[in-house]
C-alpha cells in the first residue's frame, strides 16, 4: 500500500515590474562598465591599451578611460623601474644580509676561458624599459630573449681573455664589454631596452681546482713581492751609482779644464817672460837666476858663503854634517 502523499506549498515570489528589472539591469552594466573603463596608471608606470589585439595608444601615469567589456585590454610597463636579471644565482631574500643561492644554476655560470680553463662566474645585469612599444610588440618573449642574449655574450666576451685576467684585473674591462655588446645587440633586435650596468658578482674557479689555483696564486704573489723588492733594491742603487758616475765625470771634467787653463796660463806667461826677455837679455837673465835662488835657498840646509881668495878652508868645514866639537879648556872653579 503506498504511503500517503505529502503536499507542501512554496512561497510564491513576489512578482517585480519589468521597468525595474530593466532598470536593475542597466545599473549593473554602468557598474561593470565603469568599472572595467577607468583605470589608473602609476607615477613609474606607462600604460599601453591594445584593441582586439591591436597597440592603440600608451597613456601617461594618472587616471583614463578605456573601452569597456574588454574591448580594450591593459598592459602595465614599468618603464621608470631599474629591473636587473640574475646570472648563476638567485636572490632569496633581499635586505641588509641578503640571501643567495647558486644550486641548480650552474649552467648558467660555468664557462671555458680563452686559455682553455674553467670559471665560475656569476653577474648580473640592470636594465630600463625605454620603448614600451617595442619592448611589448617587437620580439616575443622579450625577457627571455634579453637573458639569453646577456649569456651569450658574456660568454663571448670569457671566451677571449685568460683565466687570471677574469679573476682579478680584467673584471672592469669585462663589464664594461659585455654592457656594450649587450647593449648593441638590444638595438638590433629593437627590445627597447637600455642596459645600465653589468656587474661581476661574484668569479672564482670551480670547486675541485681551487686549492691548486690557490697555490698558484700565491706563487704569483711571491713573484710580484720578489720582483718589486728587486725594484725596490734597483732604486736605491742604481740612481746612486750614477750620480756617483756623473760626479766622478764631473770632476774629471773640471780637473782637465784645470789643467788645460793652467797650461794655457803657463804657456801665456812663458811667452810674455820670453818678450821680455828678447828685450833684455841680460836683466831678465839675472832676474831669473835671483828669483831661482829665493825659491832654492830657503829650501837648503847649511850654507856656507866662501871667499874666492880663501886658502886652507877644508879643515875648518864639517862636510859630513858632525856637530863640530868645542875646544876643551875652562878652569876649574
């Protein structure tokens, strides 16, 4: 036997006048519409509007309209914004005590030197948008190109230069090419962007060669401590054996124009002595002889003047230079 039916009676639904649902339905179309065709775009910010796909204008930061419905589709470009791409790492978080990590990026920063060794080498590149036309419109997967053209020459740029010069001093050269080269290619491909800076982060060799490049390091080290000790040592000595040497020449130059002036004034005296003297033979002659004597006779010891007529003199001289003894007498006191 089927059991008995329960009837239960729904509440009727008011019954809404047609005028106002056209009007409740109006009202949302104007929210949605409003809604979807103001926008605002920010002070660091150019806003591009595409209609069906199509680039229609690029609208200044402030507040704009735009056909509703999706009939005209928003892209935001932060174009006053300094980006930067990460080579061989990634920032974890950022802050005063930042926080990296290179694992699962080695591909990126493992490359082969010119002098066929391995480094390691981590960058990173800083980057404007200044074309947001081109940077949208011009080549697909901007970002990614721009990244791969930033590798690609990086390595080029490793590729040509020796393991020591992309460790230590070459790193500013590199930058410096690598931003130029990148750069270049950004224009040939019309990214509209404008490269900043590139920076080395951070270079070394690969882990399992360290300790030998270490080593080497040092002994190039070594070397240069060597070599400007030597330097050194050549300084101190070499500028004073020369002037020594041009001293030493020096002197022999004053003394042999000494020499030279002295016989020069000699010679001139000895002619003007001979003027004179075939003038007056005699009185120079005997001028001669007398000045002879002063320079001699001083210079002599014991001078005895004898008479020509003096007879019997030999005894009375002590010619061997004895002190001649007194004659003894004297009385005794």
């Amino acid at each position: 036997m089927d059991p008995p039916k329960t009837v239960v009676d729904l509440p009727k639904m008011p019954k809404v006048p047609l005028g106002a649902l056209r009007a409740l339905i109006i009202i949302l179309l104007v929210i949605v519409a409003a809604s979807s065709a103001i926008y605002t775009i920010d002070p660091e910010e150019v806003g591009v509007i595409t209609r069906f796909g199509r680039y229609v204008k690029s609208t200044p930061p402030g507040l704009h309209f735009k056909l509703p419905f999706g009939i005209d589709q928003l892209t935001k470009v932060a174009v006053q914004r300094q980006l930067k791409q990460e080579f061989g790492f990634r920032t974890l978080r950022a802050g005063v005590r930042s926080q990296f990590t290179n694992e699962g990026y080695e591909s990126e920063s493992n490359m082969l030197t010119g002098d066929l060794n391995a480094a390691v080498v981590e960058w990173v590149v800083q980057y404007r948008i200044v074309d947001e036309y081109r940077y949208l419109f011009k080549v697909r997967a901007v970002e990614e190109t721009f990244r791969d053209l930033s590798e690609a020459v990086m390595r080029r740029i490793v590729g040509d230069r020796t393991v020591n010069e992309v460790l230590t001093v070459g790193r500013q050269e590199i930058e410096d090419l690598v931003k130029l080269g990148l750069q270049s290619l950004a224009d040939q491909y019309d990214t509209g962007i404008r490269v900043d800076q590139v920076v080395l982060q951070d270079v070394n060799p690969p882990d399992p060669v360290k300790p030998s490049f270490n080593q080497v390091n040092q002994a190039e080290q070594e070397k240069e401590r060597l070599i400007n000790e030597a330097q050194s040592e050549y300084n101190k000595l070499i500028p004073r054996a020369e002037g020594e040497a041009r001293q030493a020449i020096q002197q022999a130059e004053g003394y042999a124009l000494d020499r030279v002036n002295r016989a020069k004034g000699d010679a001139a005296r000895f002619n003007a002595l001979y003027q004179e003297y075939r003038k007056a033979p005699e009185v120079t002659r005997k001028r001669i002889y007398l000045e002879t004597l002063t320079n001699v006779l001083p210079r002599a010891g014991q001078k005895i003047v004898i008479d020509d007529d003096l007879e019997g003199v030999i005894p009375l001289l002590n010619l061997e230079g004895k002190p001649v003894p007194q004659a003894a007498g004297g009385s005794g006191g």
